[in-house]
C-alpha cells in the first residue's frame, strides 16, 4: 500500500511538473508575418515583431536568454501577443521568401538596430517599439510592451 501511494504522489508531481513545462513552452515565434495577423485578428491579440540577428548579435542573444526564454513572458505572451521573428542571421538558413519578406518589414518599419522589438495591431500599425537590449529581466520589458495595448 505505501508503494502504491507514493507511486501515486510521484506521478501527480511529474504531471504537474509537466504541465508548468507545457505552459513555458506555450509562447511560439512564427517566422510568417500573415499568418501572424491573421492569428492575432482570430484571437484578439497584438502582433510583436523581434528584429534580431539570432546567431550573432550579442543583444539579441542576451534578450532571447534573460527575457524572452523566460515563463513569465511566455506567460504573458501566451494571453497577449502573437510573436514573429524577424531574423536576419548570418549561419541560420533561411527561405528566399522568409529573408525576401523580412527585408521588406525591416523597411517597411525602419528598423536599423538589432534588437529592435515593433508592437502592432491587426492593421500593421505600429503601436510602440523598444529598440535595443532593455534591463530589468522580463517584468520590465512587459511593463513597457503594456504601454503600447490600444486603449
């Protein structure tokens, strides 16, 4: 009987371990922009672009490991945006229409600096941008990413 019970409390503990797992995970970058909105307008969610250079700018790595990787802005992200990475690497491949289409949005939205972070809405309006590493872990850079909702 006790084996069965702490058989019993083990596997409630890997579940719910699991689950704390699953929900860190839930936050996904997408790589397609249209498919990006059209996500954000079904669900009612803002649309925050990530210009980076993931293999090789150093703020961008940095931001990926102290924020952006982290469950509370997964959590957060999960409820409130859908996330597009807009890379521009220098060993990761890429599909001639991913790097033909990020081009045309670091253009479109004049980002020059890595990493550059632009909130929209469905509309492709810009709502707000943080430009370069922000310090504070990921409770701050929610804390400005919440500045830029629609009122």
């Amino acid at each position: 009987m006790k084996t069965s019970r702490y058989s019993l409390i083990a596997s409630l503990c890997l579940l719910i371990g699991l689950q704390g797992l699953a929900s860190a995970q839930d936050a996904q970058w997408l790589t397609n922009y249209d498919k990006a909105v059209a996500q954000a307008k079904a669900e009612n969610k803002l649309v925050l672009m990530d210009f980076t250079g993931s293999d090789w700018c150093p703020w961008c790595i940095k931001m990926d490991k102290e924020v952006l990787n982290t469950k509370e802005f997964k959590d957060y992200a999960d409820k409130n945006l859908v996330l597009v990475e807009v890379d521009f690497p220098n060993s990761k491949p890429q599909t001639d229409e991913v790097k033909k289409q990020n081009g045309g949005l670091k253009d479109k939205y004049n980002a020059d600096g890595f990493p550059t972070f632009i909130v929209v809405d469905t509309d492709g309006k810009e709502l707000g941008r943080q430009v370069g590493y922000l310090e504070g872990g990921p409770s701050a850079f929610i804390a400005k990413l919440a500045t830029f909702k629609k009122s």
